[in-house]
C-alpha cells in the first residue's frame, strides 16, 4: 500500500493538500490550506470550481503582507456575496464547498 502511494507521487498522481501562493493563483481541488506572501505586492486567489470542491474545506492565510490578497470565486457558485480580502498578516478565512456555493465559515483576524 505505502509502495503504490509513493508510486503514485513519483508519477504526479497524488498531490499534496499544502500550497504556498505568491502571485496570482487559481486552486485546483487539492489545494485546501494556502498560505500567502504579498511580499511582491497585491494579488488574488480563485477558488477552485465550486461543484468540483464539493464536501471540502479550503483555508487561505496572509503570512507576510505587503498588499492585500483577494479570495474571488470563479463566478458560477450560488449567491456569492463578493470578494474577501486579507489585508494584514495573520488574517484568514475557511471555506466550504456544498457542490453548488461557496460558504465562507471561519475568519481568523
């Protein structure tokens, strides 16, 4: 069992869940705790497809900051109430995808 895993990470199959951003970034479903360094200035971090994400949780932090981080949707989840922003480090938010909208269900500030 622990020789296919291995196997399956040497040939890009399975991902880690750990993402470090540093620019502009869309998730993929894997991607479900992003940490953030705006070191280099402002950029935004798009969900990944809301039905795609269904039953996960994604967390995004802004560890260093030296321009606002943007969380967006990729405009297809129900009633998206706008755009979150992470604006100094420390801050962060946690995000569950029931397949059809996005619900934002945790703010660290």
């Amino acid at each position: 069992m622990l020789e296919e895993r291995f196997a399956g990470i040497k040939d890009g199959q399975v991902r880690d869940k750990y993402e470090f951003i540093t620019e502009a970034t869309t998730l993929d479903v894997y991607d479900q705790m992003v940490e953030c360094d705006s070191s280099d200035g402002a950029f935004t971090v798009t969900l990944p497809i809301v039905a795609e994400a269904m039953g996960k949780i994604y967390t995004i932090k802004l560890v260093t900051d030296n321009g606002d981080v943007t969380i967006a949707d990729q405009d297809e989840s129900k009633h998206w109430g706008g755009d979150y922003t992470l604006d100094d480090a420390g801050d962060g938010y946690a995000f569950y995808s029931d397949g059809r909208k996005w619900w934002m269900i945790a703010t660290q500030a």
